[in-house]
C-alpha cells in the first residue's frame, strides 16, 4: 500500500512535469534568458503553494494518516556544499535541461540521452562519494 | 496535448509536499536516490555506508515518475514546445536530444550526480522543499543552481555551439 501511494505520488510529479513542458531542455534556456514567464510562474507558484500548505499543516497540528505530529526539517547548513554542490548543478541543469527529476523522465521519453544522462549522475555520485572525505564541508 | 499552464502545474506540484508529508511521513526529494543505487556499487565507502532504508522510498517515487513518462510516451501525450528557432538556442533546441550531443548529456548528468550530493539536493529538495520551508541553505543552494545556469547558457554554451 505504501508502495503504491508514493509510486502514484511520482507518477503526478512526472506526469505535471511533462505537461508543463518542465522537462525540456528548450524551457529550461528560455528561463535561463528570460524571454518567458512559464518557468519562474511554475517554480514560483509550486514553493509559493507548498509554503502555505506547510504553514496550513503546522497552523491546524494536521497529522500524519498514522497519527504521527509532522514536523518537516530544513536541510543542515553547509555553506561550502550549499554553494561549490549548487554552483555544479546548476551547470549541468544548463547543459541538460534536466535536474533529478527529468533525468528519470526522459529516460523515459528518450531512453538515450536518458540512459547517457541517468549513467554520468551515478558516476557523479560514486565521484562524489570516495573524494568527500578530502572536501570541505 | 497542449503545454499545462504555469498556473496550474506550479501548485499541482506544490500539492506534493503535503501530500508526501500526510500519507507518507516523507519530505519531497529525489536525488538521494542515487545515494540508494550507490550503496549498492560502492557499500565500502563510508558515505554509502548509512541507513539507506530511508531513502527507498524515493527509488519507489523515481519509478512513478518513470512510469509517468512511459504512459506519455506511449499514449503519444507528450507536450513538446514550441520553438522560436529565430533565437540561437531555439535553432539548437532543435537537435539538442540527438545522440551527436551525447557528450553534453554525459558531462551534464556528472555534474548533477556530484553538485546534487555535495549541495545535499536538488531542485526537488531544495527549491521547492527547502525553499517552502524557508530554509536558508537552500535559498544559498537556489541562488547556486542558477548562477551555474546563467552562466552556462550565457558564456559556455556561445563558445562550444559556434555554427
């Protein structure tokens, strides 16, 4: 049961991000050069929502469908990380046009550029694994 | 089909958070993931070696969002853009997806792989997540993730796509 909620929990991500067009590398310029709104409203609007949700669900004590209190954490501080780790990314979201996310979708939509895109993150991680004992935090 | 307006994707996905939040206890992310798949490559270094039963759930959310994209395809509802391809990435928009560009996609997907754990998130977790949270870190993160960008699109992409 926990498995299918969060398999269709993705499957609505995936499915908006498609629609929206998100996913594609075009979308992604046209942001990083301001000619549209498309991007900025969605990415505006998803925090913009989900921060009045949150505030909803801490306002109202809303509780988990276990009855678990939901308390969500902000991710630590690591001010190096934050900045050389974001500065990377955002490098390879220019290049690609794809984050976390629409790597998976277009390994679904266009397997090979998927596949090539899905096999250097892995190695970007494996990369990033053995040398973090050498990099500051 | 034609494109989802701004309007209504932006908070269908803002949606998520409190719903991952209320029937699974979870916090929207998806790069840890690969944290997941790595454990399993490397299980002797000491960042793979960690409880990764809590990032499960996110191979499970990761195989949504897959299933979403094969159904799209399959069903042939995938919205491609429109391009204006009397703008210079519009022209390269084009063909960007073809496989001569295969060194782009390689290069990209190992910076994503490295920055995304070194950032500790990604758009998902940071942006979107962390943003709502009004976190520090990942507004740091945020302003990270386009910096790259902009430059990219702006000084790097000018030199490498000379036509």
């Amino acid at each position: 049961m926990k498995f299918l909620i969060t398999l269709s929990l993705g499957f609505v991500f995936g499915a908006v991000l498609i629609s929206s067009e998100v996913f594609h590398w075009y979308r992604i310029q046209e942001m990083f050069h301001f000619d549209s709104f498309h991007m900025f409203g969605v990415l505006g609007s998803a925090i913009a929502s989900a921060t009045i949700f949150l505030w909803l669900i801490k306002r109202f004590k809303v509780k988990s469908i276990s009855g678990n209190s939901i308390k969500p954490q902000a991710k630590k501080r690591r001010p190096f990380g934050n900045i050389m780790g974001g500065l990377l990314f955002g490098i390879g979201w220019g290049f690609t046009g794809a984050c976390t996310a629409p790597i998976i979708i277009l390994l679904g939509l266009k397997w090979k550029i998927g596949l090539l895109l899905l096999a250097g993150a892995l190695c970007g991680t494996l990369i990033f694994a053995i040398i973090k004992p050498k990099l500051p935090e | 089909m034609s494109l989802l307006p701004w309007y209504i994707a932006g908070p269908l996905i803002g949606l998520i958070v409190p719903l991952l939040l209320i029937l699974r206890e979870k916090q929207l992310g998806v790069s840890s993931s690969f944290r997941y798949v790595g454990s399993f490559v490397l299980p002797k270094l000491s960042y793979f070696n960690y409880n990764r039963v809590k990032d499960a759930w996110q191979v499970q959310f990761a195989l949504g969002i897959l299933l979403s994209a094969l159904v799209f395809y399959s069903l042939n509802l995938v919205s491609e853009p429109e391009i204006d391809t009397s703008l210079e990435y519009g022209a390269w928009a084009l063909n960007i997806y073809a496989l001569d560009n295969w060194w782009v996609f390689l290069f990209g997907g190992l910076v994503i792989g490295f920055g995304s754990r070194y950032a500790d998130g990604c758009r998902a977790g940071h942006c979107i997540m962390g943003n709502s949270l009004l976190a520090g870190s990942s507004l740091v993160t945020t302003l990270g993730f386009f910096g790259g960008g902009l430059f990219v699109s702006h000084v790097v992409f000018p030199l490498i796509f000379v036509s």
